[in-house]
C-alpha cells in the first residue's frame, strides 16, 4: 500500500515538474539521447552520477535513452538497470514475434506447412502491407513486466523522478513530449524507429521515434524548469557521403542527417554550467546489447572525467526526492480484470481463455505465457494486461493491423541434380478470426511440379475453448519415384482427394489429443515402371485414427531447446475391390541439447504399416534430406522402416544480432532399417548415409544445400527451399 499513498499523496505536495522555487538549491535534469545499445553507457554514467551524490529531479529522454529514462524515473537505480540490461534477450525481445515454444500446438502444426508470417492483409478491395518489419510486441511485454506497478493513466510528474519521453508527430514533424498517459506506449512510440516498426498511435497523434525531431532533447527539459542539466549523448556524426552509395546507404544517410541537424539545435542550448557527457563508443553499435558491459564501462568512465563539474552541480542542486523501491509496488496484484477488446471474439471468451488468477499478476513468467497463449489464439498483434487501480487490471486485445483477410506466401524447391527435381510456389488466405468464437477458415493452394489446393474450418468450444473439431478438404497431385538400390522401377503420377474431421483437444500450448476421420480417392497413373505389378490403379479409402502430440521446440529445423514427440494410429479399409485393409502406427521424437560448444539433435522415427499382403493399399516413403539424405525425396518405398539419425550443427552467424538471418553449418549421420513385403522374397535392407550442409533460415522458409553420401554406394547433391505442403 506504500505505493498507492505515494501516488496520492506527490500530486499535492510536489512542485510541477522541474520548477521547484529553488530556495533548496537548484534542480538538475537528466536529459538522455538515442542510440539503441549504444544507451548502455547512459546506465554506466547513471552509476557515476550514483555515486557522487549527484541529484536527479526530472529526466527527458529520446528513443532508448526514453527506456533508460523511464526505468530510471520510475525507480530503478543503476545496479538494478544494468541487471536489466544483462538479463534481457534483446534479439528475441527486438523480434516481436511469438516464440514458437509458446504456440498453441495446433499453431505450429499449420506454421510448419506455411512458413513465411502474415505478409500481408486484404482489406477495402486492396492489400494492406505492414506498417513496420518487426512487432513491439516483445519490448511491450519486457516494459510492462517492468513497469506493472504503473497505472496505464499517470501523470508522469507523480513518478518517483517527474519525466518526459520524447516523440515526432508523423502529421506535421513536430517534437512531442509525452508527459501523462501509458508510460509504457510514451516509451513505444519513443522508440518506434520508422520501417523497422509500425507507428503508434497514442490519444489523437500518430508517432514515432523522437530521434528524428529531438535526438538530445534539451529545450524539453527546459520546458519543464529544470536549472542545471546533465546531458549523456551517443550522437555520431554523419560519414561523407559515397557517390555510388545504394538506395539502403542514401535512406540511412538522410535519417543520420535529419537527427544531426536537430541534435546540433538541441546542443547550442546548453550552458556553460550545463555538463555534456559523451563517451567513447568506438567499441559498441546501436545493436549491441550483448556488449552492455562495455557501455557500462565507457558511460561511467565518460561521466568521471567530468567529476569535478558534477560535484558542482551537486553542491548548487537541491536534495533528491525520496524514491518508493518498484520491485515492493509491484507485488500488489489487482483483485479482477475487465477487457478491452477491438476485435470480433467475444470478451467473455478472451477472459476464459486467459484464466487470469490474482496471484498471476506479480508472476512476470506465468502471466507471460497466457498473454502469448491468447495473442495466438486472437490473433492479436499485441496482448497486454495493465494496472487500471488498486483492485483491477485491463487486459488490453490489439487486432492486427492488417485486418482479418491475411495472406502467407510459400515457395518450396527440391533438386538433387541428378533429375529428380521439384518445385511449387504456395500461398494462403485465412479468414482469421472467422467468427466471435474465434474460429478461422483457411484455403491453401500450390503450384508448380506438385499441385495442392486445401480447404480447412477450424472451430474451438469448451469454456477456454480449448477443444476444436476441424472439416477439411483437399486435393493433391504429385510425382513419385521409387528406387531400389541404383535402380529405379517406377515414376508415378498421383492424385488424391481427401475429406477428414479431427476433434480433438490442446493439452495447453504444448501437445495436442485427437481423433480423425478419413475418406479419400486416390488415383495412380504409372509414367515408368519395370515390373507388372507397379502398375496403374484407383481406388477409394475411408478410416479413422488417434493422435498424440507434444511439441515445444523453439525452432523447427534448427531446436536448441524442447522436446518433439508425436504418437498415431490409424486404419483404412478399402471401399471397393476385394476390401483390404491397412494398420499404420508411428512413433517419432526429436529431441535437441548442447554438447561442447555445439547444438546436437537426437532423431527416431518408427513407422509401420501392417496390409493385407493379397491387396496392399497403404506404403510408406524415404529418401531426402534429414530422411536418409543420399536419396531422392520420397524414392525409397516400404511398409515397415526405423530411422535414427545424429545432427550436429553450429550457427555461423552471431544469434545476438538484432536483425539477420540465422545460418548455420551442419553434419547429418543417418540410419534406416527398411522393409518391404510387396515383393518377393521381402526385401530387408538397412542404410547408412553422412550428409553435410549449409543452411539459412528466411522469412520463406528454411534453405538448404548440402550433400549426402551412402554406405551402398548412393549419393546425392540437393538443394531445399521450403517444405512440405
């Protein structure tokens, strides 16, 4: 409660902002510039100013220094800043995007056949693109863990420090100072660096980051009465330009100029009892944070070579403010939460779905994942669950900016050069949400070499909807080889049509329980086949099966950390002909850890499909990469087969930089014990293969060209963009 009569109380007692009638001494502001990692030396010259004693009354800060300054103003010190700055991914946080660990099951299961995000939306007859190529999402959520003892409506000069963060209007290029209001949106749209992240729009004025306007916002401080100032500044001066500069490098350069030329303004109102620090930052760039130490360093090192004038002002400045300690306010956990929701899933649902528990507030990790859980489900852009008063929280649903209509883009390329290629260009349009029960219709298509075109209804229900039933439709049209040892007996040309239902449950956002229902018609038209029985055929199938499935790897084609583990049964019985029938059972882990310095992943795969041998109707395939590598996709047919394989692989690019697509160098050792009863005698083999490959994972999907060697002699050069439809 100590917080609640503070926040009280300092509106009558305290002064406005800065303007103290001085007859204490005089009031100092901070006044912090942008600069992204660069801003960690702002929190090492924070540990100086500490540590002399030096008084801060207001703080104004630009971009990342509106971060600093925000923490800073709300109470944390120095040594708890730079905690923070250690402890935080800021790759992941800076990425936006939802952690695939934290995707409902059923999430992941699509996002693996579909793999760029939402690239666009259709709305008003057109597209809608993007406003930025990253979320704030994950800043808004770190921020907000930070800041969840802070009321979404304050009036900033009633914080422990009073303070401003500094934005520009888009409508008319103006500076802003926000001084009342979310302070954790004053610091969002602060920070809201344009192309890299959509605008925010806050009351009436669309903004962004206030570099462009006011990069060392010295007149703001001013404005607020501050009498001395303490400017720290990671400006760097604009390159000579280059007349064969790109297009990217001539953007850049006319950001750089902008903010130089108001960072100049900003300078010359500084007076000679003003301080200015600026430290040496030759060692740092705007991205890294894993460097933090190091601007720790330089930021309290710059600040010491100016002791004697900070003493000074120390001497002139009237004492500091007593200052509430966050992490003590921030144990209060609102007793009930309402919805503010602008999308067309009902309210009641959102609260269900999130099941907000008191306790859960003051558990950053626990009330973490439900927000992440609902974001999913909505889909939201951002989920965000704010202090409203002493007793309630707003759980606060953003819709996407790119409407309910949204578009995915595919592209997927095979080729081991020896002529067996393929390729296919897919796309999706989801209706998403489809309804107030969050439900959502997808149509996917595919074209190229393979042809798809898919129709699925996804519907939850159940009091956190957490159950679902799914109709789908499909056809698909593609090219099969079969291979036995060098020789290849056929190529094939099939299509199918399929109709399934699943219901089913999510077992959190980690696995998934369920039933299918199945009928198809498949059709084989035979192009090359040296033996009579691999002939052409048609027949329909209808069945039903059983699936298990747990999944919270971080990533798909490169896990670090997780676990995948899937189990299935099924049974088709012929519908017309002589009535075979076919048992298929599966199980497959995946299953990553670390070892010396290296990420190593364990795979098992045992599948088995038990046909009536008079009328076989089910098989089973290999070949390609990560399914005995030395073999074309899908070429080796069978009914029974055990495969295990060893990966090691490193990540050749550095994981702590901001924006980059990850690369990585990898060995593949595989094993596969294979058997097939359709010939005679059976055939039973086992192979073993080593493949070696470099792979990039894009915003279309994983890359990946590599070769593979085989003990029988096979071999293989391929080349894979994309996966599976």
């Amino acid at each position: 409660m100590l917080w609640w009569l503070l926040m009280l109380l300092l509106p009558i007692t305290a002064y406005s902002a800065c303007d103290d009638d001085d007859t204490d001494g005089l009031d100092v502001a901070l006044v912090l510039s942008g600069g992204g990692a660069l801003a960690t030396t702002h929190i090492g010259a924070l540990k100086a100013l500490e540590d002399l004693g030096v008084p801060v009354h207001c703080v104004v800060g630009t971009s990342m220094g509106s971060v600093v300054g925000a923490l800073y103003a709300a109470g944390y010190d120095a040594q708890a800043l730079q905690q923070i700055f250690r402890d935080s991914r800021w790759p992941d946080v800076f990425a936006g995007q939802q952690s695939r660990r934290d995707e409902p099951y059923l999430r992941k299961e699509q996002d693996d056949l579909y793999f760029s995000g939402y690239v666009a939306g259709i709305a008003d007859g057109g597209l809608r693109l993007p406003g930025g190529f990253r979320s704030m999402a994950g800043l808004k959520s770190l921020y907000r863990q930070l800041l969840r003892h802070v009321p979404e409506s304050t009036d900033f000069d009633t914080l422990p420090i009073p303070y401003r963060a500094v934005a520009m209007d888009l409508s008319n290029g103006e500076a802003v100072a926000l001084g009342d209001g979310d302070l954790v949106e004053a610091m969002l749209a602060s920070m809201a660096v344009p192309g890299v992240f959509s605008p925010r729009r806050i009351g009436e004025r669309v903004l962004i980051d206030g570099g462009l306007a006011a990069q060392l916002p010295v007149s703001f401080a001013q404005a607020m009465g501050a009498d001395l100032i303490i400017a720290l500044d990671t400006t760097v001066a604009p390159p000579e330009a280059g007349a064969s500069w790109s297009v990217a490098q001539v953007s850049q350069q006319v950001i750089r100029l902008t903010v130089w030329r108001n960072w100049l303004d900003q300078q010359d109102r500084l007076s000679e009892e003003d301080v200015l620090i600026q430290p040496d930052i030759s060692g740092l760039t705007t991205s890294s944070f894993d460097r933090a130490e190091l601007g720790f360093a330089e930021g309290e090192a710059a600040a010491l070579q100016h002791r004697q004038a900070l003493l000074n002002i120390r001497r002139l400045a009237a004492p500091p403010d007593p200052r509430p300690d966050p992490g003590e306010a921030a144990e209060h956990a609102p007793a009930s939460i309402v919805v503010r929701n602008d999308s067309v899933i009902d309210d009641v649902l959102i609260e269900r779905r999130l099941g907000y528990q008191p306790e859960d507030f003051t558990n950053p990790d626990r009330i973490g994942r439900k927000l992440r859980d609902l974001a999913s489900f909505g889909p939201f852009s951002e989920t965000d669950l704010v202090l409203r008063d002493a007793d309630t929280a707003v759980l606060d649903t953003r819709s996407l900016g790119l409407g309910r209509n949204l578009l995915s883009a595919g592209l997927r390329a095979s080729n081991n050069f020896e002529g067996d290629s393929t390729y296919s260009v897919r796309g999706r349009l989801s209706r998403r949400p489809f309804g107030r029960s969050g439900s959502e219709l997808r149509i996917s298509g595919e074209v190229g070499t393979d042809l798809g075109l898919a129709v699925e209804f996804y519907q939850p229900f159940g009091t956190e909807s957490r159950f679902f039933v799914t109709p789908a439709v499909g056809y698909r049209a593609e090219e099969l080889l079969l291979d036995l040892d060098d020789v290849r007996l056929g190529v094939f040309w099939q299509q199918t049509a399929e109709g399934r239902i699943r219901l089913g449950r999510e077992l959190g956002d980690w696995g998934i329980l369920a039933v299918d229902g199945i009928v198809s018609a498949v059709e084989t038209d035979t192009r090359v086949a040296i033996l009579p029985l691999l002939g052409s055929y048609s027949d329909k199938y209808a069945g039903g099966g059983i699936h298990f499935g747990v999944d919270t790897l971080n990533r798909l084609e490169w896990p670090g950390t997780g676990l995948q583990l899937q189990a299935s049964a099924r049974r088709l019985e012929e519908l017309e002909s002589d009535g075979g029938e076919s048992d298929r059972y599966r199980l497959r882990f995946v299953k990553p850890f670390h070892l010396l310095g290296l990420d190593v992943v364990l795979r098992g795969d045992a599948h088995t499909v038990d046909n009536d041998q008079s009328n076989p109707i089910d098989f089973l395939r290999l070949g390609g990469f990560r399914r005995l590598s030395s073999f074309a996709e899908n070429s080796l047919l069978a009914d029974s087969y055990l495969l295990g394989s060893v990966e090691i692989f490193r990540r050749l690019n550095p994981s702590e930089a901001l924006i980059s697509v990850p690369m990585f160098f990898g060995i593949l050792l595989e094993y596969g014990d294979l058997e097939l009863e359709i010939l005679d005698p059976k055939l039973e083999d086992n192979y073993q293969s080593i493949a070696a490959y470099l792979g990039a994972e894009t915003a279309l999907g994983p890359f990946i060209l590599g070769t593979g060697f085989g003990r029988d002699g096979s071999a293989s050069v391929f080349m894979h963009f994309g996966r599976s439809f």
